[in-house]
C-alpha cells in the first residue's frame, strides 16, 4: 500500500503519533511508501526514524497548499491519515483525490471523510481520550495491526556530533551523571514554573544528589534558562543558552542524560521516547490528555479546584497551580528516579 499521513502540528503530539506511524508503516508493507506531511520545523522531530520512505512534504498553513496537494497526487496514495483535526487538512486529503480519507469527525470536516471515527464524550462533552490512543485508533481504523504505545525517536549522527560539542564546551560529566531540565514551553506561561524553583531544584540536585544539570531552552527562552544557572549559583549546573539550539541537539541531549525534569511541553516526550525516567510538572493542563502509559514517568500535580483551565496565563492571576508546586516535592520525585535503574534503554 502507499498511505499518507497529516502529522500532528506540535512537537509532543508529533512524538506521540509515534506508535500510530509505526502501524502504518507496517500496513503499507515491504514493497509499500508511507508519505509524511508535516509542519516545516517538525521534519527535525522525526530525523533518522525509519517509518518515512522519501522526505517529509512540507506544508506552510501561510502559503498556497497547491504543491501539498500535487505531492499527494503524485505519489498515487490508496489512503491519508489526518492526525490534526482541522478542515484545511481534511480539504487538501480530498482536493487530492485520494479514495480512503480517515480522520476524527471534527471542524465540519465529516463529508470530506470516507472513514470517520468519533471521539468519547460524557454529557455531551468530550471524554478524556489520549492523544496517544487517538492516534492509534486512527491508524487500526485505517487497517493497521496492533502496536504498543509505546514512544520511539532516533537522532542522527549530526545531532550526536552536536550533543559531542555541547558536552565538551559546557564541561560535563558522563551522561548516567546529568539530569535535563526542560522549563518552557510553547503554550504560554501558565505551564512554567517559577526560576527560583527550578534553580534551587538544580542546587540541591547537585549538592544532596551529586548530579550535574543541564537546562534544554529553545530560541525563546534563552534568557530564562541563564537565569536558572546565575540563581543556582553551582558550576555543576549550566545550560545550551549561549548554544545553537535545533531540535536535534536537544533530542541528543536528552537521549544521553540519566533523566528528564520537565513541565507539559513537547522535550517531555523526548524524554519518554528515549526511555529515560521523567517527572513532569502539571498546571493549567489535564494529564488524562497527554497520558503515555510509560511506567518511568511521574506526573505531579497539585489538583486544585481551578485545574485545569486550559489558559495560557493564569485567569486568577495567582498561578498557585506552579507556584505551589514544592520544590521538596519534585525533588523526592527525582531522587526516587534516580534510585531506581531505567529499565528500557535508549533507541
């Protein structure tokens, strides 16, 4: 077979289509193609993965889907997989032409699928479905066999030259000795928590622990991550904010490190791909969502009655949900992970 395939638009639930892709791509078979559409900047996400047979097609909501749709066309596909919910994806599948169209019955979009699964709901709301299951329930939908739910990433040996680099510049210690932290997010600031917790979580992680840490930042989130080194105030905990940051490094980064500290944002998910221990933060966001049936991850969470709100800015103005979050708290979580050997290895 030659199926297509919309992928996610964020980096997380890129990560989490993972066990879905490799349905697929067994579906197609041997002498089969499974074609990938994606956002330009998650093509990175999925570098070195063995699931994709020719380069991603990228799409640009921004600019005109012709080529997309002449791509598609091209590659002669017996069916498309729409992972994002909207219309505009479920309009180029059909402006393609390909025959079996399956997604999730969303965004007006129902007419334009010939394989249409509905999502649970409870009282005429949607039921907490994870992503990660929704994904699969596409792909068994489409004729793909069973598969674990289990996340898998690769790097490339660039990205590991990369994660060489940053090693030997930043002064660390062999990989079983570091423990990453990922502080942001693309959300908004109502998944961060606060620096000062961060930075005395990193101190006391290198002080009662003996760890080094190294903080993950993005672009934009440069000057954040400076500020959690110059408040922990130890040489043993720095961060790639002075480093070229693509998503790769931070992928190597994380596949060498011992463990994962992390709030609700997409390197959560390298964490888990790469089959490190993770405890991740939890504020304005529902865990029943983003679940990854992954036994060495750890989700903390405070449950207040205003969790979850789903803003990107605290509506209350207080941010208790992080705020409130102990750094005593999150340190038993990661000393007990420490404790315990990984009982997966890294891809």
């Amino acid at each position: 077979m030659r199926i297509g395939v919309f992928l996610p638009n964020w980096i997380g639930d890129a990560v989490m289509a993972t066990p879905a892709l490799r349905s697929l791509r067994a579906l197609a078979g041997p002498g089969g193609e499974l074609v990938g559409v994606a956002r330009l900047y998650l093509h990175d996400v999925y570098a070195g993965a063995p699931w994709f047979d020719s380069p991603l097609i990228a799409d640009n909501p921004k600019q005109r889907s012709s080529g997309v749709v002449k791509r598609l066309r091209d590659a002669r596909l017996d069916a498309v997989v729409l992972m994002p919910n909207s219309l505009r994806t479920a309009w180029l599948a059909w402006r393609s032409g390909v025959r079996e169209r399956v997604g999730y019955a969303r965004d007006l979009r129902t007419p334009l699928l010939t394989t249409v699964l509905r999502e649970p709901t409870k009282r005429g709301k949607r039921s907490p479905l994870p992503t990660l299951d929704s994904y699969l329930l596409l792909a068994y939908a489409a004729g793909g066999d069973y598969q674990p739910p289990t996340l898998e990433l690769a790097t490339t040996p660039a990205d590991e030259r990369s994660a060489d680099q940053a090693w030997q510049k930043l002064g660390l210690p062999a990989g079983e000795r570091v423990v990453v932290f990922n502080t942001g997010g693309a959300f908004g600031s109502a998944k961060s928590w606060p620096a000062e917790h961060f930075a005395e979580l990193a101190r006391r992680i290198a002080g009662e622990l003996g760890f080094s840490v190294v903080v993950n930042c993005g672009p934009a989130e440069r000057d954040a991550a400076r500020d959690i080194v110059a408040r922990a105030g130890t040489n043993a905990v720095v961060s790639l904010a002075d480093l070229d940051v693509p998503i790769g490094l931070s992928k190597a980064v994380i596949r060498r490190s011992r463990m994962l500290v992390t709030t609700d944002s997409g390197p959560r998910f390298f964490g888990v791909a790469f089959g490190k221990p993770v405890v991740t933060l939890f504020g304005p966001t529902n865990p029943e969502w983003t679940k990854t049936h992954y036994e060495q991850e750890s989700t903390l969470s405070l449950s207040l009655a205003c969790q979850p709100c789903w803003k990107r800015t605290c509506p209350l103005g207080h941010h208790r949900c992080m705020r409130d979050l102990s750094v005593d708290r999150v340190l038993a979580a990661v000393a007990g992970k420490l404790a315990t050997p990984a009982t997966r290895n890294a891809a």
